[in-house]
C-alpha cells in the first residue's frame, strides 16, 4: 500500500529524487535529535502502559484495555495524523514569512483543530463501544467503560500535537518540546504504577488521558511563558471557523495545483 502511494505521488507531483551524501544524512539526525528522542519517549510512555498493566495484573485486563487502545489508534490515525500532516507545512510556511504571521494562522485554525477533534471523540465516545463490541463480542463487554474514558485522547492529542509540533517545532523550540514529553512520560510512569494497582485497565486508560492532558497544558504555559498566546476566542465564532476553513482548504488545494 504504501508503495502503491508513493508510485502514485511520485507520478502525480512529479517529484524529484535527490542524492544525498551520508554525512548529510547524519547531520541532519544530529540536528534533530531531541525531535527524534521526543517521539521516542512518547512512543514508550504509551507502550509502557500495557506493560505495567501486564505486571500488576493478568492477562484479562489486559486484552480489555489493548482492544479499546487499538480502536483507539486507528481513530488517531484517521484524525490526529492527516491533521498533524498537513497542517504542518502550512503553518510553519507563515511562521517562515513572518512570526505574526505564522501566531495569526496558528489562531484562526485552532479553532478548526478543536471542533474537528471535538465532533470525532463525541462520536467515538457514543458509537466506539457499539464497534468494539461488533469486533471482539459481548465478552469484551467491560472494554466499553475503558473506550469511553479513551475516546477523548485523540481530542487532546490533537490540541498536544497543534502546540508540540505545530508550534513549538516551527519555532525551533526541540528542547522544550523534549523536556515537556520527557515530564510528561515520567508523570505518567509515576501515576500509571500507583493507579494500575488499585483499579486495572481503567486506571490504565485515565493515566494515559491525564499524561496527554499534562503534556498539553505544560505545553500551553511554556507558550505563554514566551509571550505566545495561541487562543483567541474570536475566532471562535462560527462564521469566522467557516471562513478560516473555507481559506486553509483554497490555499491548500492551490499548493496542490501548482
């Protein structure tokens, strides 16, 4: 499949392949380096969940958890992931072309990442448990409370990713977005060995919701610590979100185009 998709791009972008030397190759991962080791700590600190969970528990518990984190996973990857994506260049484009610029497009498409995000964890919270129950049977009937308690993290984790990555990572800010992933996993190792004990899956599944929900928030203080407020609830209004949505999808489908 994948490819399948690059044949495809390749033909269609008429993309160009490139050369490049082996010392370039490693100098770019040296350069990067803290953006390579953030996304490995979040990686563990997600893994490490079901292992704890296997420790202190049997296996029951954690088949009941890893089929609701699996529904989880696929419904990141179709909301988190394509978000992150394309949004990516598009906002680190403003943020090239000037500083202003790039906290002005910051806020007018926070606004869309929030109701998008928002609308698929409602609707993962209400239908997740009538899928997962058509996947695996009646006997993963006590998933369901875990899937309702995971249907919110692809929300934050769209919200984490939009001041991580979006922001912090177009800003040059790799070590602060180190040392909020590395904070937020050791809080999360912390409370997930406390909570696992007493109350199982379900204690596994707040502890990854709460570890993302600190991640974010540490994220949005480290922001405005620096002087950069990404919220501004004007943009909030519904004709305004319409209006930004209408101008991301026209500049996107232009870049396409050319």
């Amino acid at each position: 499949m994948s490819i399948a998709a690059f044949a495809w791009a390749y033909k269609l972008y008429k993309v160009k392949m490139l050369k490049v030397s082996l010392s370039r190759i490693f100098l770019l991962l040296w350069e990067e380096k803290m953006i390579f080791i953030s996304l490995v700590v979040i990686s563990l600190y997600t893994t490490t969940n079901v292992v704890i969970l296997g420790l202190f528990k049997d296996n029951e518990q954690v088949g009941y958890y890893t089929a609701a984190q699996k529904l989880i996973d696929v419904a990141g990857a179709v909301i988190s992931f394509p978000l992150a994506q394309t949004l990516f260049p598009f906002i680190g484009g403003a943020f090239n072309e000037d500083f202003n610029k790039g906290i002005e497009t910051t806020k007018k498409i926070f606004p869309i990442i929030i109701l998008l995000a928002a609308a698929f964890s409602i609707f993962l919270f209400f239908i997740g448990p009538i899928v997962l129950l058509w996947f695996y049977g009646q006997h993963f009937a006590q998933s369901i409370s875990i899937i309702k308690i995971l249907a919110f993290v692809p929300l934050i984790v769209s919200i984490n990713n939009f001041f991580c990555i979006q922001v912090m990572l177009n800003l040059k800010m790799d070590k602060e977005f180190f040392f909020v992933t590395v904070g937020g996993a050791i809080v999360g190792l912390i409370l997930n060995l406390c909570m696992v004990r007493y109350t199982g899956s379900v204690g596994t599944a707040w502890n990854w919701l709460v570890v993302e929900t600190v991640i974010t928030l540490c994220a949005y203080i480290i922001l405005r610590f620096k002087n950069i407020d990404l919220i501004d609830f004007n943009h909030f209004k519904p004709n305004n979100i319409l209006i930004h949505l209408q101008s991301v999808v026209s500049n996107f489908n232009d870049k396409v185009n050319k």
